[in-house]
C-alpha cells in the first residue's frame, strides 16, 4: 500500500466522516420512550492534540504503527484517523500508565503463559523502554525511522515484534506488541470522551450505537436494522436520572468510629 | 494499637449478597448488627447512572467495580509443582468489593442446582457403579437436597423476583419451562424475559434436533415487581451494559434494589464501608470467635467484639479469612488430610461461534446479562453417563449478553489479529455472529485447593490466597463432549460457519471464563470432609457461620448464585429458629 502523507490522511478522513455524516441521517423512527433527533456529529479529540506522555519520536513510531495495525480503508478512518494515538499518550500519560490496579509486588519470575504479565514495568515504563529500543534497532539496521519506511516493510516489522521474543531493553517483543496492538483497539473501539474513536467512526462502521442504552422497545423487533447515530457519553444531553419510585433513599452510612489522631499513630 | 468498640450481638464480615441477607434476617430478629464492608458505599443512584455508566473501557477493560488487586491480590499456579505467581491483573475471574459486592455487577441468571448434582457421588455409584468416578476426583455429596432447599430457592426467587417460566410445578411438568427441573412450589414471580433474534433462532434449531429449549432464568426483570420488602423493581431495557455494570433502572436484582433500602433504615443495622477486616479473633480455647479486627481507611486499626461472626466475603475471600485467623486444619494435598481451601472448583466454560449472512442482524447491543435461550439436556445427569468416561454436564444457550466492541468483535478463524483484512472482517461480522455458552459443571480434584501463599503479601502485609488449579480431565472430556452437541446446534441454526472446541487446559487466568469460583469452606455431614455443618456453621467454632460458594463441595453445571442465596436464608432461619435459642451451641453434633 502506498504511504500516505500526513496531508492525505485528513484529506481522507474528512472524506469518510462526511460520507458517515450523510449516512447517520437516515434514521429509524426513534424509539418511543427515550426518543431524540438526530445527534449532532460528536466532538471527538482532535487528532493533533498535543501529547502528554510521548516524546516526537515515540509518538512518530505510534502514529505510523497504529495506522497499520488499523489502516484507513473503504470502510471508515484507520486508528490514526480516529486519534488511536492521542487515546494511547492519555492512557500512558495518566494513572493506569502509572500502574493503577496492577499488583506490583516482586519478587519477579518470568512465570507461565497461564499466569499472565509478570513483568516489573508499568505500561508507561514499558512502552518506553520498547520504544527507545525500537528507534535504536531500526536506525541501526536501516539508518531510518519506522515511520519512513514504506507500509509492506513496517507491517514486516511489525510482525517480527508480534511473534519475536527479543528483548526491548527488557521487554519481550511480543508483550509490547500485544500492549500496543490491545490499546490500539481499545482506543479505536471505546468512546470518544477517551480520545480516540474520534466522531464515533468506529461505532458507525460496524453499527454499534455507543451509549445510547434502552432497546427494550426494538429487542423482539428481529433482525431490524438499526441505523441511528451512535451517542457518546459526552454528548448524552437527556441526564436521565432515575428515582426510586417507593422506597425512600436509604439513610447515609455510618462513619467508622472517630479515633483521636494520637501522634505514633499505626498499629 | 487497635481501639475496642462495644460488643454487638453479630458482625458482618463483607456487605455484598449474603451480608445484605443476613443483616436483614438477624436485625428483624432483634438483633444489633455491625456489617464491615471494606469497598465504598454505592446505590443506583447517584452511583449506577448514564451516561458515565456506559463506560466499556471504565468497567469492563479496567474492571472499576472489581477489588483493588493493588491492595489485595492472590496467587496462581496450576499445580503444586510450579511456583505461584500472583494475578497482577483480574482477568479470568472478577471479584467484587464495594457495598452490594458482586450482585451488583453480576448478570442476574438464576438457575437452582439439580438434586442429582447434590448426591453426585451417592447417585453417580448408584447408577453407574463404584468405579466410575475417576479416583482423582474427591466429590462428595452436599448433605442436603433440591427438596430441602426448595423452599428457600423459592424465597430468594420471590426476593430477586427473578423471570422465568417455570418447567414443574409441584410435579406437574408445564411446556416452554425446563423439563428436567426439580418441582418448585410454585411459578416464577415475573415472566420470562423478551426473547432476542439470535436467542430466538437457536430454539427452533435446538427443538428441530429434539431438544428442550427453554428462556434463561432471568434477574433482569421483564415487568415491573415489588418483592418482599416492599422494594420495587422495573422493567429491564435490554441496555447491553449489564455484565461488570451496575443497573441505573432499577431492573437488576442486587442488594440495592432488593433489600438495601430496607435494611439501611433499621435501627438495629450499622453500616461501616472502607473497613477492611484482617482476622477473624478468638478466645483462647479456640472455639470461641470473639469478634473480628479491621481497619479503616484512614488506617486506624479497631476490634469489634461480637456474640456472632457471620463470614459473608465471597467465596475466596471465605477461604482466605479462615485460614489467616487459624480456624480449621489446612488442607494438605500430599497427605490428603485437612479441610480448609480443600475443594476448590470453579466452572467448565467453552463458547461456539454461529457466523451468519450478512441479511442476518443480530443486534448484538440489544442484551441483558440474563436474557436469551438454553437447553439442561446436558445438565447434570439428564443423559446417560454409561457410555461416557466423565460425570457432570454443561447448559449451552444463546446467552449473549453485549455487543459492546472493545471486547466483542469476532472474527471466523484464519482472520488476521490486525490490518486491513482484520478491519474487513470485523466489520463484516460485528452484527451478524452469535455466540453460544457452553456451561459446565467443576468437580473437586484432590489437586486443586487453596491456601496461603507463602510469598506474597497485601497491602496489610498479610499473605495472598494461593490458588492451585487445573482442570480436571473428567471435565476436560465432559467440556468436548457437549461442546460438540452445541456445535451442532450451531449448524442447525444455519450458521456460514460454525467455530468452536471444548475447553482446553491448562487452566490460564489471562482470560475470562467465570467468577464463579466455589468450595475451601465445605458443607457437609462429617467434620473430616467439611469445614461447616448443613447450617453453615463452623465445625470448629459455633459461634462462626460461613456462607458463599464457598460452601460446594464441587461445583454443579449452573451458576452459583440462586444456590448461594438458598443457603443463606437455611443459615439465617437455622440461626434464628435454633442457635440464638441455646448460642454457642453446635447445631450439629460432630
Ligand atoms: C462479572 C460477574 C458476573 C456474574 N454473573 C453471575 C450470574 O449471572 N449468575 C450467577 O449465579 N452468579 C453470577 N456471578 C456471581 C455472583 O456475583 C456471586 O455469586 C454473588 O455475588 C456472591 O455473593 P457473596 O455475598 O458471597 O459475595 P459478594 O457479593 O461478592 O460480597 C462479598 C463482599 O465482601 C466484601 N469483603 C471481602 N473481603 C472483605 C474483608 N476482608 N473485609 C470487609 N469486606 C470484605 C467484598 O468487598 C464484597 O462486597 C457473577 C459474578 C461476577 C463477578
Ligand atoms: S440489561 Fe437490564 S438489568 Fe442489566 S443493567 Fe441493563 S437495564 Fe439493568
């Protein structure tokens, strides 16, 4: 496939978003009990937004592996059309980068496949680490950047990160790969308030309406096409907030027992 | 130093499903009850609502409501030769905290276990012979039977107002329902659910092969109710977040629309959340719980002294408290001997993949956690054994439960992980697949048990539960076996292509299967084989009652928490009725 430029790509995907536009108005009747017209176009994240955690040429390296693991294509944006590598740098950049929910305790083993990820680095330190090896790998071997080179010869690159174990400053290849293939559709697939799936194109192109959450009305209605926009969280403007119709709200909790703060506090 | 509070009648360890029962059943008997939950306070409102709670990657990629493995973790290994490692990220089983606990983001599919499967071992002898159970396998029967717990089935149903329809009523078999159903007293308090597209094709195609197809049990609601309680519940909106969410339109049956708002407004009751309980404390005959110690979140450590202790923390959790305060004897897996973390069992899950035409829309997206159509012809014991060397069995159904994409977006086999023909397919695919679930029974191996791990610690510094586990091959063969029989109720339903294989081992955490984690606190008739009596009361010390998934002695084909919520209400009237009338007592002479 031919590379395409920064310019090309905008050009595309406004191309695309206007044909998705044209097609999010072709709706069905709304549903009776949560009805709304038809939704503006969602105000996603830009593509270009600045970046929190990636450096130039890291975010180079994601903006062009990401357009290959989910190309731009007859069907709808890629994953850099939709900002795939805005929603990765926030993800990187914020608390589950830091390691949020992730048990880091060593001592560390390899362990088994079955026992799942096992290394000391949070996503934001593996990334980095895999990134700046990546750069110094294909400079080495090919005095170039991995966004230079043409699309068949990074997809081959890609591969050899996919299935190889070679270490990335200590990560095995096909962990970072399988970090970066796993957020790429995260981002191309989750909403828009995240900073990828810009404009919902994802949910368009396979049909999924997003937020929008009450088919009680259309589920026995079988095999019905459903062809409303999709509703991000952003955009839901009906704040629908339901009231408990007979039992009264339960009275707050109990606070725990005050302690008076003694100054060799602990246990 | 820890702060002694005042000594209350009973203390709660965990406010999650049985917590909320059982405060409700010991403050209407007058009793002044302390519940330690160690997660936040949450309700439908504000808590639950849209549009934040339409949040794929919030609550189903990085698992919100599920415990902070930062804090608590366990460790895995698949047997005894390997090192565990702990689980640095929930994946293949999800285990809730915050008030409500996991029947706050469970699916709602409520299914009572069969009398067979609670005299596994009595039954499988008497109709195949001595030697057909694979001597690896240390099943033993529950002690009670599907007629004991009837009545508490029904009473859990009518609290739940879960929706189905009923296959036998007091021995009369009623078509549409599952025939091979023990008699209920009477029918399900709501009607079964809408049936989707796909749910709708599998029935025809599971009837045409001669099967019985009947709509799952549902604790999703299909009509307004008001329980027991006098909560009232409504109508479910097919909203396709259900699994890993909590409900914002009050159709889900969970603490907080059942039984919560009651409780919460009791005098007797007092609710303490970010109160994390570390041991369970006895007097110095060992056979006396004096209370329990916890922390809160401010770090200030407390003793609670309680008459009773109630262990109520979700199955593993059950485990993991006995054998940190040092109540029962450790299960050892060389010798065989001891109870505690003996008989861990979880489920047998595989999937098949139905790829339709593309004239086919599936509206994956327009689901409920507990919707859709099944078959029991491979529940259990509903089939004939002699021919086969395994027992237990597997429901498979079309289920589905969401079309949500980050996690769902199929493709047939031989599709590339990525790129363009990976986008083509998804593409094509996303609104034109089902997916069935293929359900299947665990059975207790003397291998696989749990206990502490002797590394890793908490936040606390008190060690991880160790889970030591692998699949059966008595389950392994069962698992091939009916996935087959799916296999070729997939093809009936017309399918392009049909995808799919029994489970394979060895058992992995990196993937999804269920929370359905059960046993390491056994029920059962002798003390040697069981750590609490048929009440659910400790064998060690009277004063402790352990409830939960915990309590299986092996875990049947259907989902645990119909039974469960059974359980609880037997304990909690067995507690009631006979132990508050002599406390400290035994129930059960061991
Ligand atoms: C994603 C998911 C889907 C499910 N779907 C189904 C289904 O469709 N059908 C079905 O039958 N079952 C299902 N289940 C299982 C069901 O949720 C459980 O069976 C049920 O919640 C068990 O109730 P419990 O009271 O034993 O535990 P829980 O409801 O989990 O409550 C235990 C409580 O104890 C608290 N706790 C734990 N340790 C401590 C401590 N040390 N100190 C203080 N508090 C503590 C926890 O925070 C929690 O709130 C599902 C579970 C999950 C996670
Ligand atoms: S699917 Fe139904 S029961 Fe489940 S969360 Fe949505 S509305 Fe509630």
């Amino acid at each position: 496939m031919e590379k395409l430029t920064r310019r090309t790509f905008f050009k595309a995907a406004g191309a695309t978003a206007a044909a998705l536009t044209a097609k999010a108005h072709a709706l069905t009747p709304d549903d009776a009990r949560h009805g709304h017209g038809a939704a503006p176009a969602a105000t996603g994240a830009s593509a270009q937004a600045a970046y929190l955690y990636f450096r130039p040429d890291e975010a180079r390296f994601v903006e062009a592996a990401v357009a290959r693991l989910i190309p731009l294509d007859a069907n709808g944006p890629g994953a850099l059309e939709a900002g795939v590598p805005n929603y990765i740098d926030r993800q990187l950049g914020g608390a589950w980068g830091a390691g949020e929910r992730l048990y880091r305790s060593g001592p560390w083993q390899p362990g088994l496949p079955g026992q799942g990820y096992q290394l000391p680095f949070t996503p934001a330190e593996l990334f980095r680490n895999a990134l700046r090896a990546i750069n110094d790998d294909v400079q080495k071997r090919r005095n170039t950047t991995f966004d230079k080179l043409p699309g068949n010869e990074q997809d081959a690159y890609l591969e050899s990160l996919q299935t190889g174990n070679q270490s990335l400053n200590g990560v095995p290849a096909h962990t970072f790969f399988e970090s970066l293939l796993a957020l790429t559709i995260e981002g191309f697939f989750a909403d828009p308030i995240y900073g990828g799936n810009k404009d919902m194109a994802s949910w368009k192109m396979i049909g999924f309406p997003g937020a929008y959450a009450s088919f009680y009305h259309l589920v026995d209605q079988h095999g019905v096409l459903f062809t409303r926009a999709p509703m991000s969280m952003g955009e839901d403007n009906r704040r629908m907030i339901h009231i408990q119709p007979v039992a009264a709200q339960p009275k707050a909790v109990g606070p725990n027992p005050v302690v008076a703060d003694k100054k060799k506090g602990g246990k | 130093m820890a702060t002694r509070l005042k000594e209350v009648d009973a203390v709660l360890v965990g406010v999650g499903l049985v917590g909320t029962m059982l405060g409700r059943e010991l403050t209407k008997a007058g009793l002044k009850v302390v519940g330690l939950e160690r997660g936040n306070a949450q309700f439908t409102v504000p808590d639950f609502q849209g549009p934040h709670m339409h949040d794929e990657l919030r609550y189903s990629v990085r698992k919100a409501f599920m415990q902070d493995n930062t804090k608590e973790a366990m460790t895995f290994r698949n047997n005894v030769n390997q090192v565990a490692l702990p689980i640095r990220r929930w994946e293949s089983f999800l285990p809730g905290t915050g008030l409500g606990g996991a029947a706050v983001h469970w699916n709602g599919q409520t299914y009572r276990f069969q009398d067979d499967e609670f005299k596994i071992r009595s039954h499988t002898e008497q109709r195949y012979g001595k030697g057909f159970i694979d001597p690896e396998l240390t099943v033993q029967d529950w002690g009670v039977t599907a007629a004991d717990l009837e009545p508490y089935y029904d009473r859990f149903e009518y609290l739940l107002g879960t929706s189905g329809q009923a296959g036998n009523v007091k021995g009369q078999k009623i078509a549409g329902g599952n025939p091979f159903e023990d008699p209920r007293s009477r029918p399900y308090p709501t009607p079964p659910m809408k049936e989707p597209y796909g749910a709708a094709i599998f029935r025809k195609a599971a009837a045409s092969l001669g099967y019985h197809p009947f709509p799952q049990p549902s604790s999703n609601l299909s009509q307004p109710y008001t329980n027991p309680e006098g909560l009232t519940l409504q109508a479910c909106m097919f909203c396709g977040y259900c699994e890993r969410y909590g409900c914002e339109h009050y159709a889900k049956s969970s603490p907080q629309t059942i039984l919560l708002p009651v409780l919460l407004k009791d005098k007797n009751f007092t609710l303490r959340t970010q109160s994390q309980v570390l041991r369970i404390n006895l007097a110095q005959d060992k056979k006396t719980a004096t209370g329990v110690t916890y922390v809160d979140a401010a770090g200030h450590e407390f003793e609670q002294p309680a008459k009773l202790v109630i262990l109520c923390s979700f199955a593993l959790n059950n485990v993991r408290m006995m054998l940190l305060s040092g109540i029962g004897q450790p299960y050892d897996p060389k010798t065989g001997q001891g109870v505690v973390g003996r008989n861990y069992a979880y489920q047998t899950m595989s999937a098949v993949q139905v790829f339709f035409d593309e004239s086919v829309n599936i509206n994956p997206f327009m689901r409920s956690g507990a919707n859709g159509t099944l078959i029991a012809d491979f529940v259990g014991d509903n089939f004939d054994h002699g021919p086969h060397k395994f027992i237990g069995g597997a429901y498979f159904g079309e289920l589905m439960t969401n079309g949500r994409p980050i996690e769902f977006h199929p493709t047939p086999p031989g599709t590339p992980a990525w790129g363009a023909r990976w986008k083509e397919a998804v593409v094509r695919h996303y609104n034109h697949t089902s997916v069935l679930n293929v359900h299947g029974s665990s059975m207790a191996s003397r291998n696989n048990y749990l206990d502490l791990d002797p590394t890793y610690k908490d936040a606390w510094d008190q060690p991880l539960l160790r889970i030591t586990f692998d699949f059966p091959a008595n389950d392994l063969r069962m698992s091939a076996y009916v996935t087959d029989k799916a296999l070729a109720v997939g093809k009936a339903m017309g399918g392009r292509q049909v995808v799919g294989a029994g489970r394979k081992g060895p058992y992995t955490v990196t993937q999804y299967q269920t929370t359905h984690n059960t046993g390491g606190t056994v029920m059962g008739l002798d003390r040697k084989t069981s750590v609490v009596n048929r009440y659910l009361q400790s064998w060690d010390v009277p004063n402790l009652f352990v409830i939960g998934a915990s309590n299986f002695p092996q875990n049947a084909t259907y989902n645990p928490t119909d039974t469960v919520g059974a359980l609880a209400y037997m304990a909690a009237e067995a507690i009631v009725n006979r132990y508050l009338k002599a406390p400290g007592q035994a129930l059960v002479q061991a």
